[in-house]
C-alpha cells in the first residue's frame, strides 16, 4: 500500500484530486477523515497541511506526497522531487507599497520585509548581498506594509489582483513554482513498482491536456500537403474511402494551434471535419 499525502484544501487540493480522479482512482472521502483508502488501487491518501507534507514524506509518515514546490524548498527537507505536475502555478516575488520609486534590489538595504518563506528570502537576500530584516508572519501577508509591520513582503503571487488591492507592486521575482510529486527516498521495491503504475497514470492524462482528436475526409491528391500542416505528426492514420480520391485522415492537435491548423486543412481541400477530446493519452 502506498500512502500519498496531499493538500486538505484550496486549489492544489482541487487540481491535485482532480488529476488522481483522472487516473481512475476512486475515492470515498468523508468528513474529517484524514485517512481514506483508494478502492481500486493499492494506495492511501493522507491529507495534511501543506506545509507538513514534505517532513512527513522525509521521515516516512508518507510514502510520497504532492505538494507546492515553494513549500518544498522552503522546508528543505531530504525527500525525492519525482515529477513536476504542471498545475497549481504560482511565483514567489518581492513587493513593495505602489507609491515607492524602484531603483532595483538595492532598495531592499535596511528595510523590513514580511514573509512566510524566511529560508528562501534569506537566501535570496545573501545572494544578492542585501542587509534587509525579515519578519516572519504566517498569515496576510500582503496588509503587512499598510499598517506599518513591514517596508516590503515577499509572498505566493498568482494573479497579482490581492497586491494591488493593498496598493503594492511587483518588484523581483524570486522563483518559480508548481505542484511537484515528492517521494522518500527509501521506498521498497513493491512501492516503487505501485508508484511506477502510478506515473504511467499521471503521464496518460498530462500528455491529453490540451490536445484534440480530429477525424477528417481529405483529397488524396492533397494528402502531402495536409500531413506537413499537422504539427508533430510523424505518421497520422489515413485510410482510403469508398470515393475515389478520397481518404480518411485521424490525427492528434494542440489546442493552441487548432484554429490555426484547421483553417489550413479547409484550405486544402479538407471537409467532414469531427473534433474529439482525448481523455487519456499513452505513448
């Protein structure tokens, strides 16, 4: 049995049930249960606090755990970074009051700045040879400069609209950040073996995302022209139909570039277009 620790609540904990959702595993969470079994795959979901999910897969209370790569490197704690999922993006930056002149990380000198993240600001500020305090809070942080506890903050920055409801701005971003499968690192064979079925499932639905199934009759004669239109496909199905000239093309679309790519087939002869989502993609 492998047991995951993952997020109690908030967005990480919605993308990330999602995505275990996805890779067909079955749940049955009730209220206050800290614990639930899966019901079709040998694991377990722990549900903690973010920021108690990387020292309890470090000391082996979880077998492994998802959770924010800030919170990660903040805790620094001996565990194994698996996977980047590719959700719950987010940035850590430096912020200051709207009204302030910023003339660059000098501005930091002898200044106060609030944070959750102390071990990552710190080494951001000796990196860069800043003398600047840090106060340590671990809630709302972004009202800290409005009622006078701090010059700066350095926080979790998503959409930006909380800074510049408390009249600050964004100055320097520090890094990066997503949700992250973290692992102990010393999991026996049978975990490692439940956990490798495990990333084959999260890479089944990763590699779908943002991807179309499309079904089309094309002119044979255009059938070159067509296959160099269609991004990253080395060989797409083509099947001949009972009209002569005429074939049938399946191939996969980024989303990105589907209006794109669409209006160059019609160009080309292509009609009968259907376009079909991909739930789970296996290479």
């Amino acid at each position: 049995m492998l047991r995951i620790a993952v997020q109690t609540k908030g967005r990480l904990y919605d993308e990330t049930m999602s995505l275990i959702a996805e890779a067909g595993i079955k749940l049955d969470k009730g209220n206050r249960m800290l614990l639930v079994a899966a019901r079709n795959f040998p694991a377990e979901m722990l549900f903690l606090r973010d920021d108690d999910i990387p020292p309890s897969v470090a000391n082996g209370a979880a077998d492994i755990g998802i959770v924010g790569e800030n919170e990660f490197v903040e805790k620094g704690e001996p565990a194994r970074i698996i996977k980047k999922l590719g959700f719950s993006k987010c940035r850590l930056s430096l912020a200051i009051p709207k009204s302030e002149n910023y003339p660059g990380l000098e501005w930091f000198n002898g200044k106060t700045i609030a944070t959750s993240y102390p071990k990552i600001l710190k080494d951001f500020l000796q990196a860069h040879q800043i003398n600047a305090d840090i106060h340590v809070i671990t809630g709302s942080v972004e009202i800290s400069p409005g009622i006078g506890l701090s010059d700066a903050i350095f926080d979790i920055v998503s959409s930006g609209s909380t800074l510049v409801t408390n009249q600050l701005k964004e100055v320097e971003v520090v890094m990066q950040s997503e949700a992250i499968l973290i692992a102990n690192p010393q999991l026996s064979a049978e975990k490692r073996a439940i956990l490798d079925e495990l990333l084959f499932r999260f890479n089944a639905v990763q590699l779908a995302e943002g991807k179309k199934y499309v079904l089309m009759n094309i002119p044979t004669a255009n059938l070159q022209q067509i296959i160099e239109v269609l991004p990253g496909m080395r060989s797409p199905s083509i099947m001949p139909l009972a009209k002569e000239g005429w074939s049938s093309l399946h191939a996969v679309i980024d989303e990105q570039r589907f209006w794109e790519v669409i209006g160059k087939l019609k160009s080309l002869g292509a009609e009968g277009i259907l376009v079909v989502p991909i739930e789970k993609m296996i290479l």
